[in-house]
C-alpha cells in the first residue's frame, strides 16, 4: 500500500499526536534535569540541557514536524514553549519576558511558578510504545538524510523510501515530509530502504539503518 505526501486528517486539539507524546516526555525529562540543576547550582549544566532540549528536539524535530498538517496540536506546542520559556527565563529574562504573553502566558514570566511536570507530561513518559515509534521515524529519517549528503543527492532528487513493519502507516506523511521522501511504501524484510535516482544509483536500493 503506497502513502505519499498526501495530508492526514486533522486531530482535534485534545488528542496528542505520537509527535506531542514524544516532545512532552522530552519536555518532562528536560524540565527535571533543569531543575535539578538550578537547584545544585550547576548553571552551566541547565544551560546546556536547556539548549540541547530547544534546539535538537523541540526546533529541530518538533517545529519540523509541525508543518505537516496533523502531525501536531496547537495546545501541545504552546504548552511546551510557554514551559520553554519558564524554564530559560533565569538566563534570558528580558527575551522571555517579552516573548510570553505573545505565547499565551498569564500576567508577568518573572511572577509565574517555576515549571513541574504536568500530568500530560507524565502520561506521554508511559507511553514506551509510540515513544518508540517515533524514535524510529527519526533514525530513519537520519539515515535518508546520511544517505543523500554522502552520494550528494540534491534536494531536488525525490527519493522513493520503503519502511518494514514496525513504523505504522499513520506516520508515513511525516515519514515523507522529514526525510524528503516522494513517497513511502510498505517493504517486505530488512528494516528501510531506499530506492536512488538513477543518476545516483550503484546500486538501485541503499539501506536506510
């Protein structure tokens, strides 16, 4: 069963996404170590946490992600920022400050609680089976991103990638979208591959593992 870039059906704001499951367990485990942290007076190592949490999983995965129509909700994103925003405002308080009631926030960020771990938040670190899921989508979608700079594939290039059994056909749209897949079919054995273009291609498949 072939699934392109065709869009998924919208979600109503109540119902979190794999996507919004992964990001608010990440949030949940980012909010912990801050705090942790803070509270040793290791500033150093919040500041890193902080950072590696915003840029290599909320802007680099999660932002992504949100461009695909569906695979987001707009009440998960704000959560998450305007938990962002609490948790940075020690080290960036006049970009906080002026960036929270534009997110939605309450009054004054200097006078907000300091973040906790909500219970969405807890219920998406209990979900161990579509937290895999998703870590799968984004092993592949490295591995296609490896594959095309190391033949030096252009962008341009469709690439046509073919998922085992493992990754549900729900996530295929976003599977596409991230990798910059044409299009992304059911395989049979191994794990991912995928189909070059011929002007690339030694061979017509390469492993996407």
């Amino acid at each position: 069963k072939r699934t392109s870039r065709r869009r998924p059906p919208r979600r109503s704001s109540g119902t979190p996404t794999p996507f919004d499951l992964w990001i608010l367990a990440r949030c949940a485990r980012a909010t912990k170590e801050v705090t942790v942290a803070i509270e040793a007076f290791r500033l150093g190592d919040a500041a890193r946490t902080l950072h590696a949490f915003f840029w290599d999983e909320f802007a680099d995965w999660y932002v992504e992600a949100s461009k695909v129509p569906g695979a987001t909700t707009p009440d998960v994103a704000g959560e998450v920022f305007r938990t962002l925003l609490r948790l940075a405002h020690p080290f960036l308080p006049f970009v906080t400050e002026a960036l929270w009631a534009g997110a939605g926030g309450e009054g004054l960020l200097v006078t907000a609680p300091w973040p906790a771990v909500s219970q969405a938040m807890a219920r998406a670190e209990r979900s161990n089976v579509t937290l895999a899921r998703v870590e799968d989508v984004r092993r592949i979608v490295r591995a296609v991103r490896s594959v095309r700079a190391f033949l030096r594939i252009p962008a341009a290039y469709p690439l046509r990638l073919q998922i085992a059994d493992g990754v549900p056909a729900s996530l295929f749209p976003l599977l596409a979208s991230l990798a910059g897949c044409q299009d992304v079919t059911r395989g049979r054995g191994g794990d991912a591959w995928v189909s070059l273009p011929p002007a690339f291609a030694r061979e017509p498949r390469a492993s996407a593992r």
